[in-house]
C-alpha cells in the first residue's frame, strides 16, 4: 500500500471534492489477494469436519468439540462474505476459481448457500435498512435482549428470518436467483438426512453438538455483530448513514471485525482485515460526512 495521503482542510472543499478524496485513500488499502482469508477459509472447514471423526471415535471428548465446533461454524461467514465482493479474484482473473471455492465451501457449516449469501447481500447493499428490501431487516431491534428474542423467534418455522432471504430471492426473479433457492433446498434436505443418519446410526448427541446447535449459536452471533451492531438503530438509509462505527466489549477480533464494518459499506472492495486501518486513515473524511462514529 502506498504512502497516506496527507489531508487538506476540509472545511474548504465540496462534496465532490470530498468523494474523489475518499476514493483516493480507499483504494491505498485495495488490491492482492488476502490470502489470510484464504488460508481462514480452507483451515477453518477443516478443523470443522476433522471433528466428526475425533468425536466419532472418542479421541476428542465431545465438551471439548462443542465449543470448537460452535467457532468453526461462526467464523465460517467472513472469508465467504470476501469471495461475494469478488476481493479475492474478480471475474475472468486466474485466481477466479480460488475465489469461487472459497465462496462455496466457507458457509458449508453454517447451512448457507454461497449463491443464496451473494444475491441477498447484494440486495442488503443496495436497499441497507430498508423495511422491506433489505433481507437483513429482521435483525432490527431496539437493544440486544430484543434482538435475542427477535432472532430465535425469526427462525422458527414461519418466522420473519426464514421468510426474508426467500422473498429477496423471488423478488430478484431471475435464473440465478430460482436456481439458488433450489441449492438451499438441496443443501437444507442434505442437512436432515446427515442429521437423521447420525441419529439412526447411536450419533445423535454427538451431530446436535457439532452441528445443530452450534449452527444456531453462530446465527445468532453472525446475526448480531454483521447486522445488529453496525446498523443499529436501522432508522436511516443512505450512504452515509445506513451504517456506524461501534466499540464492542470483545474487541474488533471478537466482533469479527465489525467494528469498522461502516467502511465495507462505502467501500466493499477493500478486504476486511485492511478496514481498521481504512477506517482512521479516512476517520475525518467519515466526521465531515457527519457519519455515526459515536461508538468509535
């Protein structure tokens, strides 16, 4: 990356002025590929599936598994999230296949499609906070206990969570968008059989543990610190004001780096690892937007 650009006054300069300034920092930290979430991706489903035969045959205890398993799952999201953005390859690049791989393979644990992740999150980009565009929407709510509930509520057999990514699907309306909803379909029917077989076969207890509830744990998690968090109260729309700056009890590592999650939002391409430094290189570009950074 290069050298920071030093910033003028900029009080004296214009919105379109303030922009091609923005733009000018933000891409100092684009570019490459960030092979730590690479490296994240493939170790993390790996340490994930090494689990079912360390638990099957009694050398990992299974309290042991349970919370590994429950970060797996967890941690499984953000290297695919990069591969949605393209960061890792962009399209017709050599790396592209890398890209792809990553993108499907990291949500495996967490029961997600990567072609259902990228449509509904490209329509979370577009329509942030909207009331009824953003698939993201459900995860509103007026402070943490109420997203608690909300979220464990939104995912029971009606609920709002299960409904909103269908919807988004149908509303895209096209080829891709129809044949994602099938993939979920599959990988959701894949999901029960496994779950029935581990059952059938004296594994139930060891398949609810590494799988189930973790899968559950880590939506809830997932679901607070990438939508929760950085978009509360959720009241406004626009570029500048969709998203905020948050400090969390458990750090940026803890929140999975979405304390800075403001800067994906204005600039998705820059790779999640690079947005603390992105965000207190263009911090007063961010204060003269009259951006949330209370928090922060």
């Amino acid at each position: 990356m290069s050298t920071a650009i030093p910033l003028p006054d900029l009080t004296t300069m214009d919105s379109k002025a303030l922009m091609r300034l923005e733009s000018e920092i933000a891409e100092q930290f684009m570019g490459g590929v960030p092979w730590g979430s690479v490296t994240w991706a493939l170790g993390n489903l790996a340490v994930w599936l090494a689990l079912w035969p360390l638990t099957f045959m009694h050398i990992l205890p299974l309290w042991a598994a349970f919370p590994i398993a429950t970060a797996c799952v967890a941690l499984g999201y953000l290297p695919s999230h990069e591969a949605q953005h393209d960061i890792i390859a962009r399209p017709g690049t050599p790396l592209r296949w890398l890209n792809q791989l990553v993108g499907h393979v990291s949500t495996i644990p967490l029961l997600l499609p990567y072609s259902v992740a990228k449509l509904t999150h490209m329509e979370h980009h577009k329509h942030t906070n909207h009331p009824e565009l953003d698939p993201d929407i459900h995860s509103k709510a007026e402070n943490g206990w109420k997203f608690l509930i909300n979220s464990i509520a939104s995912r029971q057999p009606n609920g709002r969570g299960n409904r909103s990514y269908s919807e988004a699907l149908a509303r895209i309306g096209t080829p891709d968008a129809m044949r994602a909803q099938l993939e979920a379909l599959a990988m959701q029917l894949a999901y029960l059989a496994i779950l029935f077989t581990a059952a059938w076969t004296g594994h139930a207890i060891e398949a609810a543990l590494l799988w189930w509830l973790p899968k559950h744990l880590a939506q809830t998690y997932i679901g607070y610190y990438l939508s929760w968090a950085p978009h509360h109260p959720a009241n406004e729309t626009g570029r500048y004001r969709d998203t905020r700056g948050f400090k969390s009890v458990v750090g940026n590592i803890g929140s999975m780096g979405m304390q800075f999650h403001i800067i994906h939002h204005l600039h998705p391409r820059i790779p999640l690892m690079r947005t603390p430094k992105a965000y207190w290189a263009m911090r007063p570009i961010l204060e003269a937007r009259n951006c949330d950074l209370s928090g922060l």
